[in-house]
C-alpha cells in the first residue's frame, strides 16, 4: 500500500472517495459503502502515487533546461528567452537546450493524437483524470492507458536518442 505523505493530498484524495463513493454507488445498499469506499481509496491512492511518479520524472527533465529555481518558470519559455538574449550561457550549452527542447517536442508530435492530447492535459496543463476524460469525450480509464502509453513511447524514445531522464 502506497502512503500519501502530504496532509492536503491525502485530504484531496480522501474527498475524491467519497464523491465517487456517492455518485457512483449511493444507490447500493448502506452495508456495501465501507467495502466500497475503501476499494475506491486504495484505486485513488495509487492513481494519485502514480500521477505524482510520472509528473516528478517530468519536472526532472523539464527542470533540468531551467537555470533558476522559480516554481511558476515555465522552462519552455526560458529556453526560447535565452535562445533570443544573449544571456550568461554560453553559445554550447544554448544549443544543447535547443536541441533538447526540439527532441522533446519532435518525440510529442510523433504520439498518436488521443495520446499527444491526454498527455499534453494531463502532464503540461496538469489537469486531474476526470477533467482530462471530460474534455476528450472518454473514460477515465481511457484516459490512463493514453498517459500510460505516452509516458512509455516518448521514454523510449528519448533514451534511444541517449537522452536519459
């Protein structure tokens, strides 16, 4: 069993349950709740670690192209900052990060286009899963085994091109 070490994550979580408890089971009889809660927890719980694995392996990536340590920097627009300024870079590393960047975005472009779209919502634009669904029409399963196959193929992808996260 995972553990959700952040008070306000775990409070989140807690409150997803319990919603999905009552939209999606309050019909069922009042006996069958505590199973049924704790089954949705325990699912929750794990999208949660595994929401937080793959956008942390994400940051690391995406953070390592930015040369400050500002939350709200978007490293996407630093790098095209830099690449327009002569800034305290030097003209190798520039074009390191510029190679970089458009590996990325090249392997992005190349995803087929329900993948490209759910990973770009839900890791770039940080949505939940069921506002990602919500917005392509899907499941939410759907919407996990898009992710799911995104975050794999551009992995492979950029390792084969000696890109190592």
């Amino acid at each position: 069993m995972f553990a959700v070490r952040n008070e306000e994550t775990a409070l989140d979580i807690v409150q997803d349950a319990m919603m999905r408890l009552a939209e999606k089971y309050g019909d069922r009889p009042v006996t069958e709740w505590p199973m049924l809660f704790q089954r949705i927890l325990q699912n929750a719980i794990r999208d949660s670690y595994r929401r937080s694995k793959v956008r942390s392996l994400w940051t690391t990536l995406l953070s390592s192209l930015s040369p400050n340590d500002d939350e709200d920097c978007d490293p996407l627009e630093t790098i095209a900052a830099e690449n327009e300024s002569e800034g305290l870079a030097t003209p190798h590393r520039q074009m390191e990060r510029s190679q970089l960047l458009a590996a990325i975005e090249k392997e992005v472009e190349k995803l087929p286009p329900r993948q490209r779209e759910a990973f770009l919502m839900r890791y770039w634009e940080e949505m939940d899963i069921a506002e990602t669904a919500a917005a392509m029409g899907c499941s939410e399963g759907s919407v996990k085994t898009h992710c799911s196959r995104a975050t794999h193929t551009l992995a492979a992808a950029l390792k084969a091109k000696g890109i190592e996260l």
